[in-house]
C-alpha cells in the first residue's frame, strides 16, 4: 500500500503539553488513536486506505513521537483531554481506536458527548470478576518491574508470549529469545527511518497503557451514559478474553454493535497486520457522514 504526502500539525492540552499529530487525504474526517508500543506511524497504512473517502487524523499519544511526556500525573483524563483538544480544533467527530487507543477513544466519547461515532477495535479492559483478573495483574506487575530495571527484551518477549499472535515464539527457549529480542531492539533503535519510532522508546510507556486498563474497568458502568454509535471490532485469532470483553461493553453501551473478523488478530489494524480489512469495515461504518 503506497502511503501518500501527510503533514503534522500540533495542538496543546489542558496541561499545556503539546500533542502532535499526522493528517493526510480529503473528506469526513475520522481520528485514528493507536495502541501499546506504537505511534501515529503504526497507523499510516491503515489511514492510507481511508485517506481515498476521508481527511485521517493520526494521534501521537503522549510520551510518543510529535506529542510531549506523559507528566507526572498521567491517567486516562489527560489521555481525553489530549483528545479533546484536537478534536476541538479539527472539528473531528468520528474516532478510531486500537487497543488501548480503543480505551481512550471510549472514555473521549463519554467525557466529551459530542462523538458522534467511536469504532473500537479490542480495548484490553479487565473485569474484576473474571477468575484469570489476579493472574492478569501479577503478569502486569511482572512487566513494569522488568521494564523499570531496563530488561527489554525479556519484557518484550513475554508480552509476544501472552499474545499469542506468535506461535513459533512458543517453540523457542526464553532463553535464546529475550538475547534475540534484546539484539533486535538496539538494532532497530540505530537504524530508525523518518516518522518511526524506536522499540527502544516504546517499551518503557507499556506501564501507562496498563494503568488505563485498570482506570477504563472503574469506568464501565458510567459508559452506559455514551450516546456514539459504536463499532466494536474483534479478530477471531484473538484471545477469549478480548471476546468476552467486548460482549460485555455491548451489553452496556446504548447503541452498538460486534463484528467478528475473520483471520485477524490484535495487532491486525497496524502496518504488519492486515490494515484493509479494518479499513473496509471503517468506511462501511463511518459512511453515513460521506
């Protein structure tokens, strides 16, 4: 997929810490806001497809690229609010949201009640009753204590594990693995092309994406006050959890509906993944403002 001329442009939050973001194409406009361990670069394939019936807007999520440091105090309102400032000054009304993307543009839709539709494709938002929830946050634990003491490619690698969107990783000792993975880190963080982003870089802002996990679980119950049509996306490669997460948040949301993806996994959307098969579903969604 050839990815057209884009621009960047900024705006700034409540806080005042600046918020970049990529623009590209020309109609309805739509807000992509990406996931963990990734940036506004990770959705340009996808923002290509759209680019052709809509003007796409790619968030840079705080700590990330064209956008300022998360700041002493981050949680999901400064996430919203960050949202809320681009939305106010390019009059965007329609959202896009990858994973814990898909959190942020949830509770935007909520704080803000002028989004007119949100698609979310798999937000990672734990339920308390679930009997894997105490499992899921010693694994969290385990993972900002990793990253805290700069062991990369060892959080990285179990993170791949827990996917389960590598099945080859499952065949080779986390041994071998973690000093692979280590290597590849350092390398990809030498050789980085223009509007990328280092694993590098990435992998120390895990720890927020997790908190907006727990944050958005709090959360639930108030978003049964969200009037945006929602879309909530999920691939069949995906795990269980994922599934029943979002048959739950369909039971609360006003207006919204599941589709079931066929061949798709988590990090579908991105650039690595299968991008226009999310597209086609975006653009049957969003094509009502076309």
């Amino acid at each position: 997929m050839k990815i057209d001329l884009y621009y960047n442009d900024s705006t700034i939050s409540k806080d005042g810490t600046i918020i970049g973001y990529r623009k590209l194409g020309k109609g309805p406009r739509i807000l992509l806001i990406h996931g963990a361990l990734m940036s506004s670069h990770d959705l340009m394939k996808l923002a290509a497809y759209l680019s052709k019936d809509f003007e796409v807007f790619i968030l840079d999520r705080r700590g990330r690229g064209l956008s300022g440091s998360h700041g002493l105090y981050h949680n999901l309102a400064k996430e919203t609010e960050d949202v809320l400032a681009i939305v106010e000054k390019e009059k965007l009304y329609n959202i896009f949201g990858l994973s814990s993307g898909a959190n942020v543009a949830l509770h935007a839709a909520y704080m803000l009640g002028n989004i007119y539709k949100i698609a979310l494709y798999e937000p990672p938002i734990s339920d308390i009753t679930s009997v894997n929830y105490n499992k899921d946050r010693e694994f969290d634990q385990e993972i900002n204590e990793l990253i805290e003491k700069g062991e990369f490619g060892r959080s990285l690698v179990l993170l791949i594990k827990a996917s389960g969107e590598s099945k080859w990783s499952k065949m080779i000792p986390n041994s071998i693995l973690e000093r692979w993975m280590t290597f590849v880190i350092n390398l990809q963080a030498k050789h980085i092309k223009r509007g990328e982003i280092s694993l590098l870089s990435l992998i120390p802002t895990i720890k927020y994406d997790l908190r907006l996990e727990l944050e958005s679980e709090k959360e639930l119950e108030n978003y049964r006050s969200i009037k945006s049509i929602a879309l909530l996306l999920h691939g069949n490669r995906s795990s269980e959890d994922v599934v029943l997460t979002l048959h739950k948040l369909n039971g609360i949301l006003q207006n919204s509906k599941i589709i079931r993806l066929a061949g798709l996994s988590h990090s579908s959307p991105a650039n690595n993944g299968k991008p226009e098969i999310i597209a086609k579903e975006l653009k049957l969604f969003f094509q009502d403002d076309i």
